[in-house]
C-alpha cells in the first residue's frame, strides 16, 4: 500500500515488523493505538519502548555491520561532565559543570555506514520520520539530524565500559539495540530534568553525587525501538560484564534541521569535527549548555 511520503519510499517490510506495527498505514487502528501509548509514555516519563520492533534478520545484519566496522570504532576515554564542556572555574567545585565522571565508549560515526547499510535505510526512510514525529507528540516539525558523525551512529560499549551521565545535542534519540551484553548495560534516566529556561542544576547534581531520586530504568533487548528525550533527560549506561560487545543504532531527530554538536563535544565524543561543525558552532541554538 503506498503511502505518498517520498517520491522513491524506502521497503521496510523486510526491516521493520510492519504486521505487528503497521507504521506506513496511517489510517490503521492498531497504529493509531501505538502512536496513543507512545505519547501517553513521554508525556509520563520522557521515554517508551515498542518491542520486538526490528525484525530479526535486520537484527542480526546489524550486529554483522556493527562487528565489520569494530575496528573503526572511536574509542572517548576521557572524564567528562553531563554537558560535554570545558571546565568552567566560574562556579563552585561541586557544580555540575564542574562534575567530570569517567567514560570509557564508543562510536561508529554514522559517515562510515555503507548506503545499504539497514541501521541508514531505518533512519532515511519518511515514513519512519513521520512515525518518529507523530509518536513523539509535538507541534513542531522534526527532522532527521543534519550532524554527519552523529546522526546514525552505532553506540559501542566494550566490556568494563560505561557511560556516564550526560545530556544529548539532539533534542530526541531513538535507540534499536542491536547487541546487549552478557550482564550490565542497563539504560538509566532522569526523565524531563530540565528544560530550555531551567538547567535545574540542584536535581543534576543530586544524581551526580548518586542520589537516586527520579532515576528510572529500562533494560532494553534487540529489536527494541526506544524513544527518548535525551536533550532534555539526564541519562548513562551501567558499566557492561562479561564477553560480549554492546551495539546500539541510535538515530537522532532535532526540531531545527541545521543543529549540529558543538565542535568540542564533537572532537571527544566522535573523536573528530568537521568544517560544518565549525560552521554551524556560529549559529545560536536554544540556550542549554550542550
């Protein structure tokens, strides 16, 4: 059934489970139902999961490309505090600003994917962004992320690895895990902790110092669609145990398709930034520290 997003729509039967979630029949009841559930869960706390979303062959040709570009891996061995900025000796030595935690990750920039690569075809796919767009519940438009390094990425953590505390530069992630691992690995998050007039630096520093207060958490599997307010929504990965590498797809949407991460966050996170990253660091965004 065509679905008039796209002059030449991208075949997502043989990726998405589409008898299960009929996301490309917009007028379909069950489809309908999930957009209704998915908004009731980020409007209550900041985050939903549709299981069993990828289907399972598209499951495991992710984890195949994901171990084909290991070795490409960006590995960010570094202390960071949950903005990814410089220290910043203008506050007090306990403020968030000032918290760094230790990260030991990865990332598969997004500009190593090959054009057929599933994890590209979900997030270049119109009808998946109007899903995205309409699950999320809000009157403003979203695009896909105009960051080259950062739109698509495969998120790696080795085992011994963590992420800490932090804030995304996209308003909105969706995660597909590709591969968990053998213990660990947990999402942790603090839905909605802040917001574009109010950095709420008291509640950051709380769970920073390890209060547990709003912490929820999600323990995602393959296959799993997850969406998320990360810009907006404290949140880390549990340090991973045993053999197995964690891979997870995350795929960014932003309200202002020029967005893109600062140079320096780029330069840690991603290990390089570009000549867009530069160009667009002159461009206001909406006020938050990223």
């Amino acid at each position: 059934m065509p679905t008039a997003f796209a002059a030449a729509e991208i075949v997502l039967d043989d990726l998405l489970d589409l008898d299960t979630y009929p996301i490309h029949q917009l007028t379909h009841p069950v489809r309908a139902e999930l957009v209704a559930e998915t908004r009731s869960q980020m409007r209550a706390v900041g985050c939903c999961r549709i299981p069993d979303f990828v289907r399972p062959d598209t499951v495991r040709q992710m984890q195949a490309e994901a171990a084909a570009l290991h070795d490409q891996t960006y590995w960010s061995v570094q202390n960071h505090n949950p903005y990814f900025s410089p220290d910043d000796d203008r506050f007090e030595p306990d403020h968030p600003r000032r918290t760094f935690q230790h990260r030991e990750s990865g990332f598969i920039n997004a500009d190593l994917l090959p054009p057929d690569s599933p994890l590209r075809r979900i997030y270049d796919s119109d009808v998946v962004l109007h899903f995205v767009w309409e699950c999320l519940d809000t009157t403003r438009p979203v695009y896909r992320w105009a960051d080259p390094l950062g739109r698509n990425p495969y998120g790696v953590q080795a085992p011994g690895h963590s992420l800490p505390w932090h804030f995304d530069g996209n308003e909105f992630t969706v995660s597909m895990l590709a591969q968990n691992a053998d213990e660990g690995g947990i999402f942790e998050y603090v839905p909605n902790i802040r917001r574009p007039e109010q950095e709420n630096y008291e509640h950051v520093a709380h769970v920073l110092a390890g209060g547990r207060d709003g912490v929820r958490q999600l323990n995602l599997r393959p296959g799993d669609l997850q969406l998320f307010a990360g810009r907006y929504s404290l949140h880390r990965v549990t340090p991973v145990r045993g053999k197995t590498v964690r891979y997870n797809g995350l795929p960014s949407y932003v309200h202002d398709p020029f967005r893109m991460n600062r140079p320096y966050h780029s330069e840690n996170i991603y290990g390089r930034a570009t000549q867009l990253h530069m160009d667009r660091a002159l461009l206001e965004v909406d006020g938050l520290v990223d």
